[in-house]
C-alpha cells in the first residue's frame, strides 16, 4: 500500500491529471496486489460512468454555461434589486439572493461566480467597495455547490449510493442558513442605506422582465421535491429550458455563441465523467484491498465528534489543492464504511462533504472562484485573496453548525418521505 501512495503523489508532483494518478494507482493494486484480470479492470471503467444519476451531471452543466452567455442572470438581478434597494447593504444583498437562486437553476460554482461577478462587481464597488465586492462574489459562488440541485451532491450520491433527492433536500435548509449568516455581515459592514426611493412600478417591471428566468428553478425543484421528475429529468429539462428561453424568447444566442458553449460543455462533462471511471476502478481496488474495512477498524473507538473535526480539517486541506469532483470520487468511497460504523448519517457526510469542497471553491492556491474572478476582472490574485479573509471566516462558522447539528436539516427528507 505504501508503493501505491508514493506512485500517486509521484504522478501529482509530475504534474500529471489526477486521472492518470488513480488509474495508475488502482491498475497497480488490482494486478499486482489483488491478481484481479485486467478485463474486470475494463469492466470497471464502463461500469463507473455507466449509472443513470449520473445523467443530471451533463445537463446541469449546460444549464449553467447557457445560463452564463445568455443575458439570464442580468434579468435575475434586476428582478432582486429594486426590492432591497432600500435595505441597508441592499446592493451586496442583491448579489447573495442572485447567487442562490443561480444555484438553484444549475449547481455550478464558477458558473454562478462569473456570471453574477460580471453584472454585480461595479455597483458592489460603488457602494461597499472594490475590495468588499471581490470578496463577495467570489465567495457567494461557492453557494451554487451547496443549493440543491449541486453537482457535488450528484457525484457523492453516485460515488456511495445516497440518494440524489435525499441529498437535495437536505442541502436546502444549509444553503438558508448561509445566506442568513452572510446577510447578517453585509448588513453589519454597510452603511446606511440608499437614499432612493422605492419604486413599485420598477420592483414590478422587474420582476416581469425576469419571470421566466425566476420560474426555472421553481420547475426544476417543484418538479423534484413533488416527485413528477427525477433529477436527472429535471436537469433535461433546465437544459432545455436555458437554450430555449434565450434563443426564443430574449434572442441572446449567436450561432458562435452557441458553438462555443456546447464545446465547453462537452470538455468539462469530458474531464469528470474520466474522472469518475478512473476513480472506480482506485476505489475498488482500495476496497478489495480492505483498506476502507482497515481504516475502519482503526478508527473505531474514536468519538463521532472527534471524527468530523479530523475530516473537516483534511477535506478543507484537501480543497485548497483538488477540485470537489475529485476529492468526493476518492475520499467519499473510503470514508462511508468508516462513518456507518460510527452511526453517522450518510446524508450529513454529504452535506459535510459539500461545504468543506464549496470552501476549497474560493481558498488559495487552487480554488477556481479565484481564477475566475482573476481572468474576468484582471485583477491580482494577491488583492482577490486578501478580500477573502472575512468570508473564509463567515463560511468556517458555517461548517461548525452544519457538522454538530445535523439536526437542523437530515430532518427534511426523512419528514417528506
């Protein structure tokens, strides 16, 4: 097993995929270590992406690159300003809600933290400052992974056969809790309010203009929470509903535009559904190994409490360095076994699992919030993670309530079904 953790952190400091490093790795332990077939490893390969939850995946995230050329998010904020534009910190407040309810239409952070970012960065500046709003809204992204319907809970679900709707419906009441939490801190740190006047006549025009945008993510959850769709045909349907809406209704699309976003979608569902075949066959390999059952039985006498503050500390280590798809597809599958022997809620390591990953979203020195929002505003990454700190702090105080009171929210599915 040592052989098998040296070739892998060997593969990540030459710089390879880390891909290559699991599938090297679990190719070593099967042949070499379990004398598994190397025909089974091929079986293994097929089966990991062959799961049809896994279907919501591509769908959700041609939502969001759709979401992000169209003119979408601009209709959503301005259906939420002019009814907090009397609101102390109404502004900053307005990116929040956006970031939420982007969430809600297509689970990807970078996603909702460039297209929020582009609209809402100067007015933030305005009225809170350059340095407050770069912190903002790369923070705030990172709700889009935690508000149902999210990525990270589609590939944990798969990776330790959750259920996906059990897995949503409890990420609601963290992604309230959030929002309430940084609410609280923009409304503490802004001034006072604006000086306008409320405007029904514009609150209303707004909210006209950004109806069909605000209806998405009522028929995406509605239609999972009432049961009349799965997931995975919910994301259909958002994927549908982004392409249409724009190209129909608000004539944003280009045939290049198009083109554009259909090949960066392609490439980014390319990358993880790899990522899930060759995690598949490391995890399997581990398993057959008894590694998890090992772990186990090590870790057995230790206190669930105890528990939880180690995996929170290696899986925001582990965020800094690995985006969330790869930390879940390793470390979810080993965790599971360890975590049922100490009577720990499967839906409350998911939600764990997906907050710790939302943090490592926007920490140094891999989060991809930081990249996004330094490609979009050319900005220093040394001012965009000094305008961190606060939030790093904020979000902290979050996990802690997540992780010692599962109470709040593992309730939810259990009361609906």
């Amino acid at each position: 097993m040592l052989i098998a953790i040296v070739m892998f952190i060997c593969f990540l400091l030459m710089g390879f995929p880390i891909y290559i490093g699991l599938l090297a790795v679990g190719v070593y332990l099967q042949l070499f270590v379990n004398h598994i077939p190397p025909d089974m490893m091929i079986s293994a390969l097929f089966d990991g992406v062959n799961k049809p939850s896994l279907l919501a995946i591509p769908f959700f995230l041609l939502a969001g690159g759709l979401m992000e050329h169209s003119s979408m998010s601009a209709r959503l904020v301005g259906a939420i300003k002019p009814w907090l534009r009397r609101v102390k910190g109404g502004i900053p407040l307005t990116a929040l809600v956006a970031n939420e309810i982007f969430g809600a239409m297509s689970g990807s952070a970078p996603a909702a933290t460039a297209t929020i970012g582009r609209v809402m960065l100067p007015a933030i500046t305005e009225t809170n400052g350059e340095k407050f709003g770069l912190g903002l809204l790369t923070s705030a992204g990172a709700i889009a992974i935690i508000m149902p319907p999210s990525i990270n809970m589609i590939v944990f679900a798969a990776a330790t056969d959750t259920s996906i709707g059990d897995l949503f419906l409890a990420g609601i009441i963290p992604a309230l809790i959030v929002l309430v939490i940084i609410g609280c801190y923009i409304v503490y740190t802004s001034k006072r309010a604006s000086g306008e006047k409320f405007n029904l006549r514009e609150a209303v025009g707004g909210l006209i203009q950004g109806f069909w945008v605000l209806l998405l993510p009522v028929i995406i959850l509605g239609g999972i929470y009432s049961g009349i769709c799965t997931p995975t045909e919910a994301g259909a349907v958002a994927a549908v509903y982004a392409l249409l809406l724009p190209l129909l209704v608000f004539k944003d699309f280009t045939w290049k535009v198009l083109k554009g976003t259909f090949i960066e979608s392609a490439l980014l569902n390319a990358q993880i559904f790899i990522l899930v075949a060759a995690s598949i066959v490391f995890s399997q390999a581990l398993t057959i190994a008894q590694v998890p059952q090992q772990l186990a039985q090590e870790l057995a006498g230790m206190s669930p409490y105890l528990f939880l503050l180690g995996l929170n500390i290696l899986l925001l280590i582990v965020g800094c360095f690995f985006d969330p798809v790869s930390a879940v597809l390793v470390l979810a599958p080993m965790m599971i076994p360890i975590t049922n022997q100490l009577g720990i809620n499967p839906i409350h390591m998911g939600i764990v699992f997906t907050v710790n990953l939302a943090i490592g979203m926007f920490t140094p020195p891999f989060g991809l919030n930081l990249f996004v929002m330094q490609s979009i505003f050319k900005k220093t990454m040394e001012a965009i993670v000094d305008s961190i700190r606060p939030f790093i702090v904020l979000y902290l105080l979050f996990l802690v309530i997540i992780t010692y009171l599962p109470e709040l929210y593992v309730w939810l599915p259990q009361t609906l079904k």
